[in-house]
C-alpha cells in the first residue's frame, strides 16, 4: 500500500517509526495547509505539525495536530518497548500539544528544542525545551532511545543551551549538545566540547545494545570532549568526529577522520552493529583517511565547500568501539 501526504509549501523534515504491533506512526511540519491521508488540515488554529497513526494495512487510526505560533519543525518520532511515543523537534514562539504548552522566545531568530512524549492513544504526557541558541538553522537533530525507553537528544547550539534541571550548557562558538532524559521527561545529564581553537556540529546520535551512546559530525580544529581531544594538522576544512560515551555521559572514546585537502568531512550517521562493530556514513574532500584505509574521490570534486563524495565504512576492532 502507499499514502501521500500533499502539501503546495515546504514542509521540512520528517521522520516515521513502528510500535510493538506494526503500526506505523509519521510525524511531520507544514506551514498553511497539508493533505494527510484524505485529509485537509490547515493552520487556522495554528496547527504546525502533526503526529498520525496508521494500522499495517495503511489505515489511518488518528492525527494529531500541534499547534505553534511561530516558526515549527517536528522532525522526530521514536517509539520505546512500552509503545510511548517521544516527538521532538524545533520551534519559536510557544507550542502546545493538547493542554501541554511551553513558551519560548517571541524572537523569529532564537531557536527552541522540544521534546515531547505521548501514550499510544495519542494522549500528551508531557513536554520540556531547551533555548538552543540565537540561530534559526540550529537545535535539535537526531534522537535515540535507550533499552529503558530514555531519550537521547543531539543537536548543535551557540552561547548556552538550558535543558532544565541543572543541565546548563555553554560555549563561546558552533558546539554540539548531548543531553540524556529519563522516560518521565527529566534530565539526567548533558555534554558539550571544549576547545581554544575550533568548533563542531553534529547530524547524527545512536545507542548500542550496552546502552552506549554514539555522536557523529564534523569540527575545525582542536575539540575535546572530556579528557579526549581530537586536533586537526594543516590548513585543512572540516573534518569528522565520532565520539562514545558511557550510560552517565562520560565520554570513553573519541575517533577524528578527514581529507588531506580542503574538501570538507562530515559524518552523517553512525550505525552500531555490536559491540565491536560499527557503519559510518558520510561525505568527504579529496583523499579520505581512516586508519590504514583510504579513499580517493572522483577528480576536482573536493574543492567545493561541501563535497559530493560520499562513503560508508565499516569501524571495526578500533579503540572507539
């Protein structure tokens, strides 16, 4: 079977997941209006997003519509053993989902994570946020769960990020965040880099079945998370890092792979397969390194800001796994 979803403006991202019983649930942005399996929803009430759950047939069982009145972008949709949902995603203004609502800034400019859980009904449990920074085009970018049902949130922010109880972020350049919640919405722990010299993004967070969590993206120059650094050698661009860290945060391993040139590296996402095996996708200049291997791209496609060669790697038997 297939579905559209029919929109005649930007929507955004998207993201989809299945619950213990193989229903599907797809969670997306729009702006006026959007047709959603028949259909039409608008923003008269200033409804931004939406969650919707279908059987495995393809039948639609519910929509659930979010509401904003700024800028919005529901981006994920996770889903733990006990069939809970977790959304998450960006937004300005203030946000509601049922009668949960959270107020951020009325600055068109400054960002505001979400995250958000509902029960199998698609009732709304709770939501917290986070001010992620003064940047539209930062905030929250990838989530994972634990085996408990934990969110684990990335994203990338400037100056500071306030996820709530006690978990304060903060640094003077583009730097990555990394916070834990429990399954009831509180947050146990969150992590930044230090540096004197660079600055990092991240695309890409996952959890293996330990429970360790992984973080991929791209820094310039020297970055550090705890007591491992990462240093880049030359007048290079960006290159890319994969870092782990343990149940509490802590980091325990800290990887860095680039170009000899200056094309720029990113990792997009990283994919443990067990506990010493690992796929990293992403984009790279003109020679990619990565321990004895390397990667030669296709000629004068390196130079550009942001590089149209791709790769996946197999990490194996490396101190990061």
């Amino acid at each position: 079977w297939s579905q559209f979803l029919k929109s005649p403006f930007y929507k955004g991202k998207a993201d989809l997941a299945f619950d213990n019983q193989g229903n599907l649930y797809v969670c997306g942005s729009f702006t006026e209006e959007i047709v959603l399996f028949g259909d039409t929803i608008t923003n008269a009430d200033n409804s931004r997003g939406f969650l919707a759950k279908l059987n495995t047939e393809g039948e639609l069982i519910w929509i659930k519509t979010i509401q904003s009145t700024g800028v919005f972008e529901c981006s994920q949709v996770k889903i733990d053993s006990q069939d809970r949902i977790y959304l998450g995603g960006n937004f300005t203004g203030s946000m509601s989902i049922d009668d949960q609502d959270v107020t951020g800034s009325w600055d068109e400019c400054s960002n505001h994570m979400f995250l958000a859980s509902l029960d199998a009904t698609g009732s709304c449990q709770w939501i917290r946020h986070a001010v992620i920074c003064d940047m539209e085009f930062f905030g929250l970018v990838d989530m994972e769960l634990t085996s408990l049902g934990e969110p684990v949130v990335c994203g990338t922010y400037v100056k500071e990020a306030d996820f709530g109880d006690g978990v304060l972020l903060s640094t003077p350049v583009e730097a990555p965040f990394l916070v834990k919640y429990a399954a009831q919405g509180t947050p146990q722990w969150g992590t930044t880099i230090s540096t004197e010299s660079g600055f990092a993004e991240t695309f890409d967070v996952s959890v293996d079945d330990l429970d360790r969590v992984f973080m991929t993206g791209m820094h310039l120059g020297d970055v550090a998370f705890g007591e491992y650094e990462v240093t880049v050698e030359g007048d290079v661009m960006e290159e890319i890092f994969l870092a782990r860290f343990d149940e509490s945060g802590i980091c325990t391993a800290l990887s860095s792979y680039g170009s000899q040139g200056d094309g720029a590296d990113f990792g997009f996402c990283y994919e443990p397969d067990s506990d010493t095996t690992g796929y990293l996708m992403g984009i790279y200049g003109d020679t990619l390194i990565m321990g004895i291997d390397r990667l030669e791209a296709v000629l004068n496609t390196g130079s550009a800001l942001i590089s149209s060669n791709m790769f996946i790697a197999q990490l194996k038997d490396l101190s990061l796994i």
